[in-house]
C-alpha cells in the first residue's frame, strides 16, 4: 500500500470512537495498513494530541476485537495520531488544516495521497466539501478519496444537490459512499455463496425458488436518537439504503468475480427493474407503549425523548417487491424492518418451492443466510422421524461465530485505502434506491399508507403478516 494521510472529520464522535478507530486499529495489528500513514483527527472540542490519543486508547480497550492488554502495540499506533480543532464552517478553518496535513507528510516523507472520511452530520457533508476544494487540499500530487456515510441526502431532490456539490470536488471514482450492510462479511460472501457451489447454482431459478424475505429486525428503541430518527424514520434509515442493497446482493449474478464495475453495472440493472406499489404492498408501523405488568412499562415512540406526542414517524416498514428481468421475475421480495421488536436479527431467507404438488411433503426447503449477530448459513430439508415416521424439518448448520471475524469497518477502510470501490455504492444505485422509495415517502407524508401501531416487543404489525399471508406465505 502506498503512504497515506487519513483525515477523519468528527474525530470525537460516536462513530469514530466505536467503529473506525477499533477497525484501524485491527487492520495495524493485521498488517493492512501502509507502512507510512498519518492520521489527522478533526473536531471541534479542544484537545491536546496526548488527550486524543489517551481517548483512542480507551476506545481500543472497549471495542476492538484485539482488546488484550496490549498497550505497547496500542501506543505505537496511536504515535500516528495528531488532532486540530476546527470550526468547520468557516472557510479559514481548511487553510490551517491544509497547511497542518502538508506539514505532517513533509516530516513524514508521505506521498500527497489523502483520504478524506466525513464521520460527521449529514448536513455538514456540502460544506466540507467545498471547502476542501476551495482551501486546495483537494490539489495532490498523489490520488485523493472522500469516503461519506449514510444519509446521503433525505429525499431524491435532496441526494441530486448534494451528489452534485460532492461531485464539484471529488470524481465518481473517487467519492466512496458507505453502508456498512455491504462490509458484512456474510453479505460480501453471498455471491460467492451461489457461484461457486454447483448444488446452490443449480436451483438458483425462478421455476425452484418460491419467495426471498429479508429481515432486518432490532430490540432497542430510537433512544439517543429522536431527533435524527423524528427526521428520517425506518423507510429513509434502513429501506431505501441496507434493504435494497441487501435485495441487490441477493438478487446479482456475476461471471466475473471482483469486477466492481460489473458489480455495480449488475446492481444497477437491478435497481431498474424493481417494482414496488406503495398503495398495495407496503406496510407502515410505529412501537407502541406496552404495560409489561404492574410495576413497569416499555416505552413506546411518542414517549421517547425528543419526539414529537402525535408523531407519525415510521419505525416500521414492511414492503413486497419484485425485479422484472428474466431470472426473478414472478417471485416475491419481502422485505421488513423494525426497531423495539421480539428479536434482533438481519436475515435473507430463501423459500424454495415445493415441486411434487402433494400437501403432506412436509415444511419447504429454505436457504437461511444468517448475518447478524451469529453470522451463518442453514439449510433446511425435510427427514422422517425415526419413531413415528413423520416427516420433520432438519437444518444443517454452519456459523462463524466461534472464529475472530472482522468488522464490516475493516473490511471498507482496507478496501478505501487501497482503491477498491468493490462493496461501495456508486451515485447511480442511490439515485435508483431514491427513486424507488420517493412515491413511498410521498404516500406517508399524505397517510395514504396508514400507520399501524405495533406493542413494543411484538413481532410487528399484524398488517405485516397479512402483507405476506395474501400472497401464500408466512414469515420465517
């Protein structure tokens, strides 16, 4: 890998502190990280290098995989952190930044290659930006990358000027837009998965496969984050970014593997032929307050902290959809997800079709891709029971859990730095996914969809079942 300046834009946030120092931090120990790095950290809070880097410390300890009592190793890699204060919207702010970047790599011996991460408020993503082309820290010698996190704007119109004022100081090839649902490690094997398993390639087909239902499901509430969630809701959080990245993942077929531009030329595609009626096919729900017994309650949206008494915010959605080319077309996409519910679990469930048209066949055959929190694969196949002769469901099961597998975060820092876009969303697919979900964000703000309260801890909506119930099936 070539010598590297990180730049991280909200150094003392949430984000940083549990996701992106842990990641570096693993990709050091691993040896996945240049020989020569210097990593700048951006924030607003006045710090001392020593504070910031004794603040790393204390992340590394809680939250990466390689938290043993290593502080030697721990205390050479933070030795690449520095730290500037900085008023980000004011224009002078990236001229000190700028001549602070330019001085490290000259002490350094860096080569001129910068990456630029934006941990920051989305509203915050077109002024430093700007400002970075402005103030000349876009001007190397070397390459450059911007790597953004979601939202990537609230609505299509939204996403268009920002995508147009990110695009004013960074290339397409250069701006590395996350979701983190494409880092996992289970959703980058699933093409491989099909590919190269001739059992799985040969009943990949719409005359074989039944349904695909994809579950994306938490326990936890919105919590600290009314405000942003009052702002946004499930269809804009989850749905219109992780659940139609997870239908493209699932629904692509590649000759070519690590072909990024044949990846996102297949997604794209994809993203073309979904169709989704908002009138008919998708179910809206928010939590609602459950009197557990006498002595206490869980709470419900409207009575979170920061939210509106008669919000009508999602916090659930439900929605069927299908993809109009050769390979799916006829077969159902079931999508859902949902915060305060029984479970927390992100699955695809693949429900094969019962060919010998007889009822007592036993359950369906399903193919189980387990991706959070035991990440895993299950196959499920019918047997009969020894005793009574009955058949019964089986599964066969592989789970990662007990190996040390990396965070999603490694996964695209590593890919970040060394150029490789592959498990990164190109401006075409998020303009589609908006595009997809903009009648569906229309139809909430008009309540043409009604808003079904669910009890917290509930398995949500029974207007979800119904969603799939209509059609012939059941969620898994």
């Amino acid at each position: 890998m070539e010598s590297t300046s990180f730049i991280l834009f909200g150094a003392t946030g949430d984000l940083a502190n549990r996701k992106i120092y842990p990641a570096l931090f693993n990709l050091y120990m691993d040896k996945k990280l240049p020989a020569s790095f210097s990593i700048i950290g951006v924030g607003r809070e006045p710090l001392s290098k020593e504070a910031y880097q004794a603040n790393i410390i204390d992340s590394l300890y809680k939250f990466s995989r390689h938290s043993t009592d290593d502080k030697r190793q721990k205390l050479a890699f933070v030795k690449q952190f520095s730290y500037i204060s900085l008023d980000l919207t004011k224009e002078a702010s990236y001229q000190e930044l700028s001549t602070h970047v330019r001085r490290l790599e000259s002490e350094n011996k860096l080569q001129e290659n910068r990456i630029f991460y934006l941990s920051v408020a989305p509203e915050l993503f077109d002024v430093i930006t700007t400002n970075i082309k402005q103030s000349g820290l876009a001007n190397t010698k070397g390459w450059k990358r911007v790597m953004i996190e979601k939202p990537f704007g609230h609505d299509l119109q939204s996403a268009r000027q920002l995508n147009h004022i990110v695009q004013q100081a960074f290339s397409e090839e250069e701006i590395f837009r996350i979701d983190h649902y494409l880092g996992k490690p289970m959703v980058q094997n699933l093409e491989t998965l099909i590919s190269v398993n001739p059992i799985l390639q040969s009943i990949w087909r719409k005359d074989m496969i039944s349904n695909v239902q994809i579950t994306a499901n938490e326990t936890v509430g919105v919590g600290s984050r009314a405000a942003y969630y009052e702002q946004t809701g499930a269809l804009r959080d989850m749905v219109q970014n992780h659940m139609l990245q997870l239908v493209m993942m699932t629904a692509v077929q590649m000759a070519e593997r690590e072909d990024a531009a044949k990846l996102r030329s297949e997604k794209i595609n994809l993203m073309k032929a979904i169709q989704i009626i908002p009138e008919r096919d998708v179910v809206r729900g928010q939590y609602a307050r459950l009197d557990v017994d006498h002595h206490s309650v869980i709470t419900g949206y409207r009575e979170e902290a920061g939210v509106d008494s008669f919000s009508t915010v999602d916090t659930f959605v439900a929605a069927r959809l299908t993809i109009q080319t050769p390979l799916w077309e006829g077969i159902p996409f079931f999508i859902r997800t949902g915060k305060r519910l029984n479970k927390k679990e992100t699955k695809i469930v693949v429900e094969f079709k019962n060919l010998s048209g007889k009822t007592n066949e036993g359950e369906p055959n399903l193919l189980i891709i387990r991706i959070n929190p035991n990440d895993g694969v299950t196959l499920q196949l019918n047997s009969k029971h020894p005793l009574t002769g009955e058949l019964e469901p089986i599964q066969i099961n592989f789970s990662s859990s007990d190996r040390e597998i990396p965070e999603a975060y490694e996964y695209l820092l590593a890919d970040a730095i060394k150029g490789n876009p592959f498990y990164f969303t190109h401006w075409n697919e998020v303009e589609l996914a908006w595009q997809a979900v903009q009648p569906i964000i229309e139809n909430f703000e008009t309540n043409a969809i009604p808003l079904h309260l669910y009890p917290a801890g509930s398995n949500g909506p029974e207007a979800a079942n119904q969603l799939v119930n209509t059609h012939g099936y059941k969620w898994w």
